[in-house]
C-alpha cells in the first residue's frame, strides 16, 4: 500500500512538472503581434508586408508558416 502511495505520488508530481515546463516558455514578440489564431505560428497572411516580401527565405522547411524557431531569424524595421 505504502509503495503504491509512493508511486502514484511520484507519478503526480511529475506530471505537474512537466506541465509546469510545457506552459513556462517565452512566446517570441513577433508571434505575438502577428499570430491572428494563436496556434504558435505565422502564416504568410498573417504576417506584414514587410515580412511577407521574404517568407519564403524565412520559411526554411517550407511547411508554410514560421515557427518559433524560425521567427528568430525574422529582421524588421523597428516601429517608429
């Protein structure tokens, strides 16, 4: 019984930990400005001429959307 506890205890905490990573990441700024549906990405209509006109430079595997990987690589003009 005792070792049941333990392990349903153990099982527990992990499971809180692991969500407690899954939601402590940093969303990059540019997703979130452009990010209409809030899936994580950007896609080519969502995103601003200016980062429209080298999406497809950006867009490395050429899945469609810029993830948040490839957002770091994203250089735009800095608002004014």
């Amino acid at each position: 019984m005792k070792q049941t506890i333990f392990l349903l205890t153990v099982l527990f905490s992990s499971t809180l930990l692991w969500g407690a990573e899954e939601n402590n990441t940093t969303v990059h700024p540019l997703i979130k400005k452009f990010d209409k549906n809030k899936d994580g990405k950007i896609f080519y209509t969502e995103a601003s001429k200016e980062i429209q006109e080298k999406f497809c430079q950006y867009d490395v595997n050429q899945d469609g959307y810029l993830d948040k990987v490839e957002v770091k690589e994203v250089e735009v003009e800095p608002e004014k």
